[in-house]
C-alpha cells in the first residue's frame, strides 16, 4: 500500500518538475539544511541552558519563549521543504532503511519536544538536565539518520 502511495507521490507534476529541474532539488534541499540548523540550533541552545552550560543567568523559560519562534520557523521551513523532496524520489526513499528511521525519529523528538521536554524547563534541575540530554540524543539521531539516507540507503 505504501508502494502505491509511493509511486503516486513520484509521479505527480510536481514531482517531475523537481526531478527535471537542474536548480530544484538542490535548491529545496538547500533550504531544508538551513531550516535543520535553526531547529537544531534554537534546541541545541535551550538544552545547552537546561543543562547549565551557557546562558546561567537567565532562566531556562525565558530562553526557551526567545527561542520558540526561531523553532516554529525551522519547523514550518521543514514541513514545506520534506514532503517536497520526498515526492521528487518517493519509491527510492520509502524503500531506504535511514529514511524510514529518521521518519520514525522526527515523530519521537517532535512528540517529545512538545509533550514532555517543554515541561521541564521550568522543573527542577536533574529533571531539566534528564530531559535535556534525552533531547540532545533524539534530535542528533535525527540528523544522523538523515546523513545516513544517501551515505547508507
């Protein structure tokens, strides 16, 4: 079924465009690395302050209400930018072991992020450091599953 799904994505217009397009797909995927470093980087710097390593002095949620609308950016930059690069090679990525993991691992750090990390900037310090470094290994897993898509897939 997801085959299917798969071969409909690629054979869309705008799929093709992307594939038949010189500039396309370089110039989406370029626009989805710089939407990862500032999801990366407004996270990474709010972990860096949960588990006292910069930033000491201005408490954990006020960092992370300054950083929240760089994190919404990234993510929406992401949302956009993902599905197009996924139709442009559909049946190639849905058969590709590190893309289907990074999936998998996106819904956990974004569930986690939200539901659970978000919690803990305001508790107190080994919870706020737990939650930090789980935060830290979910999200390099992300980007490391996703270095992996063309090196390991």
């Amino acid at each position: 079924m997801f085959t299917t799904f798969a071969q409909w994505c690629q054979s869309l217009a705008l799929a093709q465009t992307i594939r038949n397009v010189v500039w396309a797909f370089p110039t989406i995927e370029i626009v989805h690395l710089a939407g990862l470093v500032v999801v990366f980087g407004s996270i990474f710097v709010l972990n860096l302050r949960m588990l006292g390593f910069i930033l000491s002095d201005t408490p954990a949620a006020q960092v992370a209400k300054g950083l929240a609308p760089w994190t919404l950016v990234g993510l929406g930059i992401q949302i956009v930018t993902g599905p197009l690069l996924f139709v442009s090679g559909a049946v190639r990525f849905s058969e590709n072991g590190p893309f289907r993991i990074k999936i998998v691992l996106i819904a956990a750090a974004l569930v986690y992020h939200f539901a659970i990390h978000q919690r803990a900037i305001s508790a107190s310090t080994i919870a706020a450091r737990l939650s930090a470094a789980v935060s830290i290994m979910l999200w390099t897993s992300v980007f490391l599953a996703g270095m992996s898509i063309e090196l390991l897939g």
